[in-house]
C-alpha cells in the first residue's frame, strides 16, 4: 500500500470512501498525487449510496462507539443534541430520517431536542 493510501485511510473510511490503484481509476475518482507521480485514486461514495445525513449519523455513531438504536436513552439524547450541532435537523426530512435510525418516534426527538433548549 503506498503511504499516502495509509496515511488517508482514516479520513476514507469517516467519508465512506475507498482506494482504487492508479490503473483501475474511474473517471469521477480523485487521483491524487505522491512527488510528482500518480500515487492512489479514491472513490467517493456516490449519493446513491451514502447521503449527507447518513455520513452525519455515522460520524454520531463512531464518536459515541455504538450503533444509534443500540445506545442507551441518555446516549441517545446525546445524539440528537450532536446531529443537531451539526445541523442533521436542517436537512429534508432530517427529523424523520434520525428518529428512524435511533428506532424512536419523531416525537421522542422532538422532545430530546427540546429537552435540550429547556433543562
């Protein structure tokens, strides 16, 4: 592996991103440079594949060390309030989409949200 593919390898994988070698490059890949020369390609996700909001609460995820439906209520709440610092709540249908992937109603992250605003 060229060192440039590890040193990005952790920024790739917080981004859903892969490496391609140079000569297997597609034309919407990145192909960075190492010296002068040609040194890795990376593959974005597509939209398809991972939104705006799904890098959001994969992020959430990674800080908090659980999958969101697994963590504890007070964990839980400790994600709505980091998605929403990182506006997941300003995105369409943003509110919907959390509850869905913390296994709660929109109600309850209404009320994580507001719980937040008045302690």
């Amino acid at each position: 592996m060229h060192p440039l593919a590890s040193a990005i390898a952790p920024l790739l994988a917080r981004l859903g991103a892969t490496t391609v070698p140079v000569e297997d490059r597609e034309p919407s890949d990145v192909l960075l440079h190492w010296e002068g020369e040609p040194a890795v390609a990376v593959r974005l996700p597509g939209a398809e594949l991972t939104s705006a909001l799904d890098r959001l609460i994969a992020g959430v995820e990674a800080e908090l060390g659980g999958r969101l439906p697994e963590l504890s209520r007070a964990d839980k709440q400790r994600a709505v309030r980091l998605l929403e610092e990182r506006g997941a709540f300003t995105l369409r249908k943003g509110v919907e989409s959390v509850a869905k992937a913390l296994g709660v109603s929109r109600f309850t992250v209404y009320n994580y949200l507001n719980r937040e605003q008045h302690p």
